[in-house]
C-alpha cells in the first residue's frame, strides 16, 4: 500500500526557516506529482505548491501566499520530497500534508502530516 | 475566503441521503476535473471522489460525485454515523495555476 510519512515539524519563530520531508514508499515515486497541502488550526485544506516528475521537466507551482518563500524539491534516489519555507510567519502555522497529486484528477495518497507552529 | 464554495454543515438522519455542493467558475471546475475528500476527525484527507465521478478502489458505492457547468455534487446514501466527517471539494485552477479547496462541509448524522 502507497505511503507517505512527513516529518521536520516544529516551532519556530517569525522570520525563520524549516524545512520539512516526506518520505514515499510502495509507490514509483519518480514517476509521481507531488503537492504539498496545509491546514490552519481550525480551518480548511489550503494548497502550497507542487511538483512535477524529473519526466516531466521538474517544474514547481507555488500558492500565491506563500511564493517566494518556499521552495520544493525531490530527491528520486532517496524517493523523499521537501519543502523549504523561509521567512516563517505566524499565517504559516498548520498542519502540513504531503500528497500524491494525480495532475489535478485527485490526490490519491496523503500523509499522516506535520506541525509547524510559527510564534515568538 | 475560499474560492470553492460549499455549505458549511449539513445533516441528516442515519440510513437517509445528502448531498453537499461546491460551487466554482469556469476557471477551476467548469474546465478541471472534481474530486471530494473526506477527513474524519484528527486525520488526514481521504480521497473519495476522483474525475468528477470516480471511486477509488474501496470507497463504498453509498458515495457519488457529479458535475454540471461550473458546480459538483457529492452524495451519501444511506448516512452512517462513522460517515460523520468534513467534506471538502477539490480542483486544478487554470487562471491561479494551483489546486483550489472548498471551505469544507461538516456533516452531522443525527
């Protein structure tokens, strides 16, 4: 069964930076779309970003709330998505999900996620 | 604000049907393909609905996905109590290029 596992959750303080993982398993992760998705305390489902297979150029979509201050990359060999956030700020405290993006059909696989709460 | 509209609750009785909306424009469901997710409390999302209409292998045939224009349509029959959970409605938007959310939809089975 696909799996996903985030982890790098934690508290951190406005300005500064966290990078968070998620490991893939049981699934041809090279070959997979991969989204990011947060939620607030108390909210909805609000989508950070993306990323495309190598096979298909690689490239990034990033929510408008928060680009320019992530950026999210892959790393096929170790089958492990990141995603670096910097200038942290209190807006940015939620949940954070890493999914199986089938190029917006559906996301089929979701992990378990990871906090991140940004406060001084 | 959300750019998918849904309502914020819903409920009804065990064993009857709802259905819940989700309003967009053309730029995300009037062009894009709809799915649903169902999050039970203190989980992660769990895709029930993808391509407008399409069940993943397991999800029961009690739940259906529909769309027309620029809304979709997420029906339960006979309601269980365990289907007591936040439903929200997903799609690509073309003009933003990004995944768009509706606000969610708590459903209540009284």
């Amino acid at each position: 069964e696909a799996q996903l596992v985030e982890s790098g959750g934690g508290l951190v303080k406005p300005g500064g930076s966290l990078r968070l993982s998620c490991a893939a398993s049981e699934f041809t992760f090279r070959n997979a779309w991969m989204s990011w998705v947060r939620q607030a305390p108390g909210k909805g489902l609000e989508w950070v970003g993306r990323i495309k297979s190598k096979s298909d150029g690689e490239t990034t979509d990033y929510a408008a709330p928060v680009k320019g201050r992530i950026t999210i990359s892959r790393d096929d060999t170790k089958k492990t998505l990141h995603l670096q956030m910097n200038s942290l700020k209190t807006e940015d405290t939620a949940v954070y999900y890493c999914s199986l993006d089938r190029d917006g059909r559906g996301m089929d696989v979701w992990g378990k996620g990871t906090t991140v709460t940004v406060s001084s | 604000q959300s750019v998918l509209t849904q309502p914020p609750s819903v409920s009804a009785a065990p064993g009857q049907k709802v259905t819940i909306s989700c309003s967009g424009r053309s730029s995300n469901i009037g062009n894009n393909y709809v799915s649903w997710y169902q999050q039970l409390p203190g989980t992660a999302p769990k895709l029930l609905i993808y391509d407008n209409n399409k069940r993943p292998s397991g999800i029961p045939d009690r739940f259906s996905g529909s769309k027309s224009g620029t809304s979709a349509t997420l029906g339960i029959t006979g309601l269980q109590t365990g289907d007591e959970a936040d439903y929200y409605c997903g799609t690509w938007d073309s003009l933003s290029a990004g995944w768009v959310f509706g606000g969610g939809t708590k459903l209540t089975v009284l």
